[in-house]
C-alpha cells in the first residue's frame, strides 16, 4: 500500500486546518513521517508504520529525526 502523499489535520494551537506533506527522510516501510507548518507558524509532525518508530519520531523534539537499520 502507497502512503497518501498529503494529509489534512487540525492545528493544536489554532483549531485551522494543516496539511502535513509525506518527508522523504526515510525509504523503508517502517514507518511515512509526515510534516507541515500552519499558517500560525505551529509545526504539525505525523507518522504512521511501526509503533516504535513513529514514537521516537514524534517525540524528537527539532525534527532532525532520521531511521536507521
């Protein structure tokens, strides 16, 4: 399955919609980050795969964040 390229959410800080765009720092299945900016100026991060790697993803606090084997 081919993870959407985009997706839409609503920003914590503002209640607008956000759209987060898939990031290419990965290339294995494990997990899509996703990553966008609102118009507030609040970063949206978002990832979905395995349970693992999309919690140390979230929880890398600048977003430098990047999954090795």
């Amino acid at each position: 399955m081919k993870a959407a390229r985009t997706l839409t959410f609503k920003c914590a800080k503002c209640a607008k919609s956000v759209q987060v765009y898939l990031q290419k720092v990965s290339a294995c299945s494990h997990i899509q980050p996703y990553q966008g900016l609102c118009q507030c100026g609040e970063l949206k991060r978002h990832a979905t795969g395995s349970a693992d790697a999309v919690k140390s993803y979230l929880e890398s606090a600048d977003g430098s964040w990047s999954h090795h084997h």
